[in-house]
C-alpha cells in the first residue's frame, strides 16, 4: 500500500479552471521526474531484483501540449458496483464514478473514471478517481495491457486530463502485481503518444 499511495500521490496534479498549458506541462515534468526517481531507489522501486540492477531510468514521450484537454465531467451516481478483472485472480470492487467527454485531435471522445468502492472510507483516498485507459499504442511504443491516470473529485463539471501523466501499472515491471484491465469502454480510437513509453522497448 505504501507504494501504490506514492504513485497515486505523484500523479494527481493540476485539474482546476483557469489553468495554463505551461503551468501544466511543469507539472507534468515533475511528475515524471519524481515517479523516475521511485523506480530508481530500492526502498520504492517496483522492479524486479534483476532488472532493477541495470535499470537507468523509464522511458516517456517528449511533453506535449497536444495531450493536454479539458474535459466535462458528468457524474453518474446511480452506477452499481462491479468487480473490475485484473492481471490476477483478484478482482477488486469498482463504481463508475463519472464519464469524461473532450475532444483530441478533432475528436470528440469518452472515458469512464471510476472509484474503488474501499476507497470512500479512507480519507487518504476518497477524493482519489481512477482512470485506465487502452489505445493504438499499446503493445507497440507503449505497455500492451494499457495505462493509468489519476484524478481527484473535482469541485466543477470541468476537469484537465493531462494524458503527459499516463503511466504504466505495476505488472508491466513485475508479474507479483495485480493490474485492474482497462475496461473496453475505454479503449480510445486515437494513438496517445503522450506519458510513460513500454518498458523494454
């Protein structure tokens, strides 16, 4: 648990009205630097013992304004919990929390975020939304199984995706983990050359 709130604490960044693109993107870089540096020292470092000893550092697309959008935020509050399939036999229970619809590339898109059901009791997470997603890249310049973001309950209809914040789950780095499977709701039509690239390229 100690791991995984540091990478939720990493990337919940910037999402309020009135944003800059740059005030984001240098969000974005520390960001990037900081979950580098978590893969780099052993106490934090999710990597196994023998690609850990000669890993220099997580490979990402160059940061980009392209990948940054505001999105609407429509709440769904009479979604019934499920249990998401992961990488394992585990099968954690989810919501859907919320659909996000925003236009990249010409496009007009949604995702679905979604909130872990454990999560509404602990003040440490119950602000905190889930956010997994597939699309072209995948299994090419990016992790075959998908990325995340993350993102807090936002006090507007309006929030920023800032795909520049996509990052692998655990299980690209380790098989010991247990990914939730981006739902087929969210496989994007579009290429997302934006985030964290495939691990071993």
């Amino acid at each position: 648990m100690y791991k995984y709130l540091i990478l939720v604490g990493l990337f919940l960044g910037i999402f309020q009205i009135g944003f800059t693109q740059e005030g984001i993107l240098e969000e974005s870089k520390k960001a990037q630097e900081e979950l580098n540096q978590a893969y780099l020292e052993e106490e934090t470092t999710v990597l196994t013992a023998e690609d850990f000893e000669d890993f220099q550092g997580l490979e990402f697309f160059e940061l980009t304004e392209e990948y940054i959008v505001e999105a609407e935020f429509i709440r769904t509050p009479e979604e019934k919990p499920f249990e998401m399939p992961t990488t394992t036999e585990r099968t954690p229970e989810y919501v859907k929390y919320a659909e996000l619809h925003f236009v990249l590339a010409g496009d007009s898109l949604q995702l679905n975020v979604y909130q872990e059901t454990s999560f509404k009791e602990d003040p440490k997470l119950k602000n905190y939304l889930f956010l997994p997603f597939t699309d072209p890249t995948n299994g090419k310049e990016t992790y075959g199984g998908g990325r995340y973001l993350d993102l807090k309950i936002p006090d507007t209809k309006q929030v920023i995706i800032d795909f520049n914040k996509a990052y692998n789950p655990y299980c690209a780095y380790n098989p010991k983990y247990s990914c939730p499977i981006p739902p087929i709701e969210n496989d994007l039509p579009i290429p997302i050359k934006a985030g964290v690239k495939k691990f071993k390229l």
